[in-house]
C-alpha cells in the first residue's frame, strides 16, 4: 500500500477533525492569493496523479477560484416584459458547471498551454477553488512520450473552453521504440483523376462567342425519330378512342373508321 493510497483515504472524510482543520487552514491561504496563481506542486497529489498529471518537466499545476451560486438576470428595474413563469431575476442556473468555468478561464490566461484535466480542492461560502493540469505541447519530454503526445495535435487547443476535459492514457498498440513518437497529422488527401472513361464526360466548348454557330442543333435522324414516335402515339390514341366508341355506339363507330 503505496503512501498516495493513505492520502486518498484521508480525502475521503473531510469531516474528520484533521481534514476539518487543513481544510479550513488552506481556505485561509487560497483566499489571499491572486484568482489564478501557478502552484509548485499539486495540493491532492493522488487526484493528480489518476487524472494524468507526472512530476516531470512539460507538467504544469494552476489553481483558481470562483465565485459560487446561480446568475442574475440583466432586468432593468427588475422587468423581465414576459410571462411569470420566466421572470425569474435571481436564482438563475448556468447551464456550465463551475468547475468547466475555471477551466476555460485558465486555458485563457495560459493559452500556450493546454488543459488536461481538473479537480476540486476547496470551498467556502463564496469561491470555489480548484486545481488545473496544463501540458507544454512545445517540450521535448511530452512530444516523445507516447502516452501524452497525442496532446501535441492542433485539434486539442480548444479543450479548455470546452470544459471537462478528461485525460485518456493510450496504451494500446504504442510502439516499441519511441524514435518518432510525435503524433503526425494525416497527409491532405490529394485530388485523383480518375483514368476510366465514362459516357457522361463533357465536352469541351467550342472556343468564341456563344450563338447560333456555336450551339449544337439536332440532325436529321433525330428529328424524323420523334415524327414516327409522334405518329405511333396518335395511332394508340385512335384506336382507344375507337374502341371505347364501339362499346357505346357500334354505329358512330362504323363511321368513325372508315374516315
């Protein structure tokens, strides 16, 4: 039983008489420091540790508070010009939770950094503090461990104003040698022209100006195929018509025909 596993039992009961005192010690401290300090070291070290945090060098600890409760609504004198059910003024609710405020607020103020994850470490009755695990993507000893290099990549600049951010450890299929550990983007996808000729290939225009001698006119054969189509249309027509006519007069019928 390592001595992390003795301090995580010890967090456990806030309400014992030791942690009663440390806490409302290090509440004192925390409230005469700047909103947003950087810490040497964490102040829950096995927190740290389970969320991804190493005491090596690209690892970086800030602490935060902020201020608790709901939101107030911008009412002037207090009309909302609504119906009751939302004139609500003062016990409005944020949608985010405070801990994914502080992160954004520190991803902020350190925007080379990046946010890898949070965890709570204090509270009164109006701030809560929290502690926040920043990564360097520009040191050497993250770009060549594989298991946080894939911090490095640009598509994780924006975790801190997401907020919650959640550390995940790759173990699986990492290589055997680290000699080009650095997550490597995907190479652009580069246009290829396909070699099979297809039916539906345009044709290049004509090159001048667009007119009568430009515009492809239809030849001769076309137009005697669409008389014929026309001439089988009206003969089904006529021989419909006949025989609903036969069916009905077989006298008009007679006459019709022989027109």
């Amino acid at each position: 039983m390592g001595a992390l596993k003795y301090v995580e039992e010890l967090q456990k009961k806030k309400q014992s008489d030791v942690m009663r005192f440390l806490l409302r010690v290090r509440c004192w401290e925390l409230r005469q420091l700047n909103v947003i300090h950087r810490a040497s070291r964490p102040s829950r070290p096995d927190k740290a540790r389970r969320l991804g945090y190493k005491a090596k060098q690209g690892y970086v600890i800030y602490r935060i508070r902020v201020r608790r409760g709901g939101r107030k609504r911008t009412a002037r004198k207090g009309a909302t010009y609504g119906k009751p059910t939302n004139q609500g003024v003062n016990q409005l609710k944020y949608q985010r939770s405070l801990r994914s405020t502080a992160e954004e607020r520190v991803g902020k103020r350190c925007a080379n950094l990046r946010v890898l994850n949070s965890y709570w470490i204090n509270q009164d009755s109006t701030y809560k503090y929290y502690e926040i695990i920043l990564v360097d993507p520009q040191h050497k000893a993250i770009r060549k461990d594989p298991r946080i290099n894939w911090i490095v990549n640009p598509v994780h600049k924006v975790n801190g104003s997401w907020g919650h951010a959640q550390y995940v450890e790759y173990t699986a299929d990492l290589p055997s040698s680290t000699a080009n550990p650095v997550v490597s983007l995907p190479p652009a996808r580069s246009p290829v022209v396909s070699t099979r000729a297809t039916a539906t290939t345009r044709q290049p225009l004509a090159d001048g100006r667009p007119g009568s001698d430009s515009t492809p006119r239809t030849s001769g054969d076309t137009v005697k195929c669409n008389e014929w189509f026309g001439l089988c249309g009206f003969s089904i027509l006529l021989s419909c018509f006949t025989k609903i006519l036969l069916s009905y007069s077989p006298k008009h019928a007679q006459l019709l025909t022989s027109c």
